[in-house]
C-alpha cells in the first residue's frame, strides 16, 4: 500500500468486502464481508499506527474497526477512551477483538474488569467477566473465587447469550485451575446445565463447563 491514509485504506477494505460473506457474518450480528486472512494481511503491512487506528475506530465501519484493532498500540489507551470504545463496539467479532487484543494487553485492565463486571449494560458486564476469566486463569490472587462461583450460581442461568457465555467461561477457568473449588465449579455446570446442548464440532472441546473442566484437566494429567 503505497498511501497509509484513511481514506486510501477504506478502499481497499471496500474493495476486500464479498457480498456473501457480509451474508454469512450478518448471521452471526457482524456486518462485514471482509475475509479475516485478507484483513490480517493488510494489518500485517501497516504494522501499528496508532493515529490511524483511531481513525479507522471513528469510521463507525465494522471491518475498519477491526483493522483498527490490529495495528493500534493497546497500551496508548486511557481506561475512558477503551470504556467508550466498549460502548460502541456492538458487533460481537469488534467486542471480542477489542477485550482480547486490546484490553487485555492494557495497564488498565483490572480497573476496567472491576467497573465493567457490575455494569448495568449486559453486553459491558460480559466483557468484565472475560477479564475475570483471564485472571482467574493467569492472575489469581486477590480473587474472591467462592464470591465468584456464587455470582455465577446465583445469575447464570438466566444470563443473556454474551454475558452468560462469559460466566460460563470463568465458572470453567475456576474449576480447571483451581482444584480446592473443582467439584463445586463442576456441581454448579451439572446443576444449572448452560451450554449443555451447544453443538460442537468433532474434535473440539464442549463449552459445557463439567465437560469442559474434566477435558482440559484429564489432558493436563496425561
């Protein structure tokens, strides 16, 4: 790309865009057509410019803003600037981006994991939940893990689909990684039965968390 502004990378990712894959990922809530491959092929030659990742974030464009996740310089954000651009990261591949590949690479993670888990707004609640689930796996100590499996007890079944599937994943990570609560992570997965029938491809790991735990513990052990 021999011009790096916006306007020369907004063309091109109009000229990526296939109308059936737009089809395929608005089934999913993503209104893009853009191949993933093809955007991290463009990603990979701009390398981080950070300016023009906030550029392309403001283009309110679902494949603009995942480009802009994957040059921009996750630690060059204050925790408001993320907080907002949570907000307004509707589509659920731009969320997921967003808490994977920027937040939780920032010095302000934990303070956004502790605003985000108790906010009002579902969708800003599941993406503390992801953080807590990133700590209860890389970064335990401090957690309340008793308080946690409470929570989840008391509020994930009745949960929306992207708050619950964050619960679910911490309600995992707790009882993969902590063997002291493994039987009441797994007794709480048994009992409430989330994710239980969720179709899963062969060869993959079920997201129900007693299958889930069991797996990933037994291949641990061998």
């Amino acid at each position: 790309m021999a011009e790096t502004t916006i306007d020369a990378v907004m063309a091109e990712l109009a000229a990526l865009a296939d109308p059936k894959m737009r089809e395929a990922n608005q089934k999913r809530g993503d209104d893009h057509g853009v191949n993933l491959s093809a955007l991290r092929a463009v990603a990979k030659r701009l390398k981080t410019r950070h300016e023009l990742a906030r550029e392309l974030w403001a283009t309110d464009d679902t494949a603009a803003r995942l480009l802009s996740l994957l040059i921009c310089r996750p630690k060059s954000f204050e925790p408001q600037e993320l907080d907002s651009m949570l907000r307004q990261a509707r589509a659920p591949k731009v969320h997921d981006w967003l808490v994977n590949y920027v937040v939780k690479k920032s010095p302000h993670a934990e303070e956004l994991r502790v605003t985000w888990t108790d906010d009002p707004d579902q969708v800003v609640a599941s993406a503390g939940w992801a953080l807590t689930a990133e700590r209860v796996a890389k970064k335990p100590e401090g957690l309340d893990l008793p308080g946690l499996l409470d929570t989840i007890e008391a509020e994930m079944k009745d949960a929306p689909d992207r708050l619950q599937w964050a619960m679910n994943h911490a309600l995992a990570q707790i009882g993969i990684e902590h063997a002291d609560h493994r039987a009441r992570a797994i007794g709480i997965g048994e009992r409430l039965e989330v994710l239980k029938d969720y179709p899963t491809p062969p060869n993959c790991t079920s997201p129900f968390a007693p299958i889930w735990i069991n797996e990933i513990v037994s291949r641990r052990q061998a």
